[in-house]
C-alpha cells in the first residue's frame, strides 16, 4: 500500500515464491510426527536470534533499554548479544559491563567489545554529527553483526538500537510469529518521528505520503510493505535470499547504487535489489523510539528532554517503568522546583491511588514539586452534608448535555477547587498551578511552561491561564497583544490544569459561588464573562476575571470518553451521586430537569488530540538518511515556532468527540 517512486521489488513472481516457500517451512516445523501407529509429540525449540546493539553516548538510555530487553518474554537461551561500543563521552561502557556481570550467564552467548578512546573522532564536528567515516564506521560494524549472526547459523538477527525501548516483552516472539523475512516492529516517538519510510524517491530520499500517517496512527493495522525499516529490524537468517543482504555499497549490484554512504538506506537497497520485501507492523503498540539528534544539538541537553517525553508516554501508558535495580544507580534523581511559582498542587481523591503513583512518577520525571491536595469526595457527600455546608445551587441550572443536576462527584470537583483557592488567600501564595490528577503533559512540558510564564508575567494583566482546556468555542480567539504562546480564552470545559494568581483567587471567592453552585468549569468563563448563558451569568456581578489560554495547551487527558481506562470521578457517581428530587429527598433548590442526553463531566469527555505531540503542525520536509529523517519534536516555545498559526490548525486537526 506505501508507495515506492522508482525503488521497487524486482520480481512479483519470485516474490510470490518467497512468501510460499516461508509458508511451506512454517507447515513443516509444526507438522506433528506419526510412525505406525504411535504419534509422537516433539517439542520444538523456539528459533535462535542475535541481538545486534552498536553503543555510544547512550548513558542516559541504557539502564532503560537493558531493563526493556531483559523484559523480553524469550527464551535467552535461545538469545546471543552482540554489542559494540566506541568513542563514548559518558558512562555507557560501565553501565554496559554492569548489566553483562549480572545477566550474560542467562544469554546462549554474549559478544561485547567496546575501545576506550573518549571523544568524538577528528572529522566529527561534535559528537552528534553524522559524516562520512561514522557512517563507514556504522556500516562496517553492521556488516560485521550480520556476518556474525550467519557465522553462528542465527535463525534470526534483530538489529536494535540502544534508544529503543520495547515495552511489549512480546516483541519478539510476535514478530517471529509473523514469518517475514524482513520485518520491524512500529515504534512511537514524541512527534511524527518513526522506524520506518512509506515512500521513497528515485534519489533516495524520503517521500511523505498518506500512508505513513495513518499506519502511524494505527488507522491502519496490520503488516505494511513499505521502502525502508530501522531502528528496530529483525532479519530472518534461514531465507536463502537474505543472504544478498548487505550494509556495504561495494556488495551491492556493480552500477546499481548511486546513493549516499548511509547505513539504512544501502541496507534497504540491498532488500530491493534482492527482491526481498521489509514490513513495518502495527498490530500492537511494541514501544518506544528517540528522535535522533541534529548536529549541534546535545546529549546533556535536547536528548534527555526527548528522553523524558518518551518515558512521560510510558507512564501515561502502563502506570510505570522498568528499571533493574542494579541499573537504577546510573539514573540520576532530577531536581525538583515549582516552575518559578509560589506552589503546585495536585487535586486527587484518597482513594484513586493508582493515578496518585502514576501523577507522582510524572512529577519525579519533569522535576516538578508539587504538593498532594486531598479532593472532596463526591461519595461521602450527602443531601445533608451539602445543605448543611452552606451549598445552595445555581436557579435553574442543568447541565447543559445531560439536562440533569449536578452529581456529587461535580459538587466535590468544585470545592477542591474552592478550598485551593482559599489556601492561597489565607497564605498569600502569589501564582499557583492547580492540577487534576487525570492529565498528561505535552512535551517539552518544563520549557514550554516557562516560556508561557515569561511572556505572561512579560505582559501583564492576567489572573488565570489555562494549560489544559477543552475549547468550545468555534471562532478563532484572540491573540494576546504581544505574544505568540498565548490567546483571550473563550468558553471551555476542564480544569486538567490553569496558572491562578492571588488577586483571581480572591475575584472567584468574592462571589461566594457555594451559595448559587453550578460546576467549577461553568463557573470559571462566567468570571471571565465568555459564558453563552446568560441567565447563569446574570448571577454573578464582578466578572472581571482577565483569563488567557496557552496556545497550543500544555496538558490534555489521560483518557477521554470511550475510551478503555476511563474513569469519570464527576460522572459515575452512581445513584447516590445525584441530588434527588422525589418527595422524600432533601429539596434544595427548587424542581430539577429530568436526566437525559450525553454527558459533558469535568475532564474527559470531548478530545483535541492528535498524534504529533499536541502541536498541530506541518511537518519539515525530511532529509536523506534515518539520522536526518524527520523534523524534532519542538523545543522551547521561541525556538520551535509554535505560534498562532500552529493554534488556529490545533482545534481543525484534533479529533472531537460528544
């Protein structure tokens, strides 16, 4: 289904042969035995496979990628590790051999070699710099695995690199499963950035087309012929064919190749000309991939920024990270601060302590100080306890989708709310973040913040703004004069995540809203007098809450309505959830509308999301090469070129859902 401009396979005919020859042998391996009259049932061992890693200046990945691979569901009996390690400015050999000490015994065979010269090589400009000779260097290195591999007689070689991070510990044996001859695994990175080409031109470049995105985004499942793999490769051994695979321009056909010295891409050559398919599968998510870096661009800088969005997706993902405790002592702690803010905190019922762990591991990630605020639970509410507290609900309000009264889980959303806002006061905090605990942070998420808050405080006049929203409104809202980051908010739902001063906190309090309550994110663009109903507005005098929106949002929900996992702490209340009306309840204000329609909740019903890292943004046409393949992921907000243009495409790209 990718298209290939000018690269194909050179024969559908012995490409048909190759897929049934690959058949028959899977037929014969299963085939059970029977002599006479007796059947004989054989275990059969699972194929060899070499690892292959090629290692440098990967200290910050490793204790990662190693406690990943050592979690692969695969015999290591039937596992041998090639490694190889050169021209490291970083710890990556000692983490290397600390991880071999303990687990080479488990592998069939280990091979490690590493030189100790430091530094980047002479012709390097800086040690993220691909020239010529480290692309010789890869390419000879390759070379060597894959001959190693037939050496041993490897069923299978998987090509990985040391930034890769498999969380499905079934990777291999799925990918085995699928008996392709050549065939990686779709990885996910924090931008648009993947293992794998759809299209390539006729001077090897790579060719943006339709396909990618949708098996990006998994509109397309299944296993995709496409021009080019990387990154994560595995390599069946015992096709006669695969023996014509190469890294070395010099073993491709004499007069074929014209193409740059890249690994990658005389290796996809190599396939071609050999009429050997690559397939890139997306049956299921497998892991993950870093975005590799531009010449300039840093190991101690941009690298571990994309480390720690890649590892904020696992924990949003799976609840957590795999890192052996023997390789724990290589990850350094982050230091942790409140993002130049008087205080952090997160709102989070006692009893949701998964998504307490998963929001603290978040905060250990991002170095962000943040204090636990104990939620009001709506299910130690009662009729009593609301009317006894003071609690008096808005004249006529219904939700607007669901055409019911507030739920207790809405009544409890509010007041943790409400009771933040009243510790401000009473200590005098002077910018506060206020977080639900239900979120997901964007990338870059520290630098994005900051620049955000510079901008703001740069131009004064704000109480509130909003890092994660669901935007209602269909018209383009206003840009704040003098800044890019930043726009007037309009109507929304959610309160996932918003920067609040003291002199709004003290604005929301002045209007005693507990004596006419309605939600808290109804509440809100009525303050800042952006609410289409009037009638709920005419019950509140002092709306002058200046309220501005990051633009694009920082946080989004972790899940949305629908989705597996979802959980609504405002919504599934159950019975008791609901302020009744019948004869024998509490009446606290007046008849109540009958219940009925979709529902709206606090943060998580309508989604803008998409798969680029929340930007919204026209990729960079991609260069020659895997190493310059797509565009990063954006950085901090001045350099990324995140600005209005980017925002007025955020609410036209992102999906939306009722």
């Amino acid at each position: 289904m990718c298209s290939i401009v000018s690269v194909r396979c050179s024969s559908g005919g012995a490409f048909a042969g190759l897929v049934m020859m690959t058949m028959m042998l899977a037929l014969l391996l299963t085939t059970t035995i029977v002599s006479g009259d007796n059947q004989i049932e054989l275990t059969e061992q699972l194929p060899t496979v070499m690892v292959a890693v090629l290692v440098r200046n990967k200290a910050h990945t490793l204790p990662y990628f190693f406690s990943y691979l050592e979690d692969l569901d695969y015999p290591k009996d039937r596992m041998s590790l090639w490694i190889r390690s050169d021209h490291n400015e970083d710890r990556s050999i000692e983490i290397t051999k600390a991880w071999l000490k303990r687990t080479s015994s488990l592998y069939h065979s280990v091979d490690f070699k590493y030189r100790n010269e430091r530094g980047k090589r002479e012709s390097e400009k800086t040690s993220t710099h691909w020239n010529e000779e480290r692309f010789s260097d890869v390419i000879r290195l390759k070379q060597d695995a894959l001959q190693a591999a037939r050496m041993m007689w490897a069923d299978y070689i998987f090509f990985i690199d040391a930034d890769v991070f498999l969380t499905n510990s079934n990777t291999l044996g799925k990918l085995i499963d699928r008996k392709l001859p050549i065939v990686a695994p779709m990885l996910v990175s924090d931008g648009l950035y993947s293992n794998f080409w759809c299209g390539m031109t006729s001077d090897y470049y790579y060719q943006r087309t339709d396909d990618y995105k949708k098996i990006l985004n998994y509109d397309q499942i299944g296993q995709w012929p496409v021009p080019m793999v990387h990154t994560a490769v595995l390599v069946s051994l015992n096709i006669a064919q695969t023996r014509q695979l190469t890294f070395e321009r010099r073993n491709l056909p004499v007069g074929r190749y014209d193409g740059p010295v890249d690994d990658i891409i005389i290796f996809a050559m190599s396939a071609n000309y050999s009429g050997i398919p690559m397939y890139v599968c997306n049956e299921l998510l497998y892991g993950y991939i870093m975005v590799p870096l531009e010449a300039g661009e840093t190991v101690t800088g941009k690298d571990l920024e994309q480390l720690t969005n890649v590892l904020s997706y696992i924990v949003n993902e799976y609840g957590a990270l795999s890192l052996k405790l023997d390789l724990s002592r290589f990850v350094a702690d982050v230091p942790k601060d409140k993002l130049t803010l008087s205080h952090i905190y997160m709102i989070n019922l006692e009893r949701r302590t998964e998504r307490r762990k998963k929001m603290l591991k978040h905060f250990d990630l991002l170095g962000l100080d943040v204090e636990h605020f104990p939620a009001v639970d709506g299910k130690q509410l009662s009729d009593k306890k609301v009317y006894d507290m003071g609690i008096r609900f808005l004249p006529g309000y219904a939700d607007p989708f669901h055409k019911r009264p507030m739920t207790m889980g809405e009544i409890g959303c509010f007041l943790s709310h409400y009771n933040i806002w009243e510790r401000m006061v009473r200590l005098n905090q002077q910018e506060v973040l206020v977080l639900e605990d239900d979120i997901r942070f964007e990338p870059f998420f520290r630098r994005r913040a900051y620049g955000v808050l510079a901008d703001a405080r740069r131009i004064g006049g704000w109480d509130l703004i909003y890092f994660g929203r669901k935007r209602l409104q269909e018209e383009d809202e206003k840009w704040i004069d003098g800044s890019e980051y930043l726009v007037k908010a309009g109507y929304s739902y959610w309160t996932l995540g918003y920067v609040i001063t003291l002199e709004g906190a003290k604005k929301l309090l002045r209007e005693q809203p507990l004596s006419k309550l309605l939600p808290v994110d109804e509440y809100l663009p009525i303050m800042f007098d952006n609410h289409p109903n009037d009638s709920w507005t005419s019950h509140f005098r002092d709306r002058t809450l200046s309220a501005w929106s990051a633009a694009p949002l920082l946080l989004y929900p972790t899940h949305y309505t629908g989705d597996e996992g979802y959980i609504s702490d405002t919504e599934d209340s159950g019975d008791e959830g609901y302020i009744s009306d019948t004869e024998d309840s509490l009446r606290i204000d007046g008849t109540l509308p009958a219940v009925g329609g979709p529902s709206k909740g606090s943060s998580g019903m309508v989604s803008n999301d998409t798969r680029d890292g929340g930007q919204g943004q026209a990729s960079q046409e991609p260069k020659k090469g895997d190493k310059e393949q797509l565009p990063n992921a954006p950085a901090l907000l001045s350099e990324s070129g995140i600005g209005q243009g980017e925002h007025d495409l955020e609410t036209k790209n992102r999906r939306s859902e009722l």
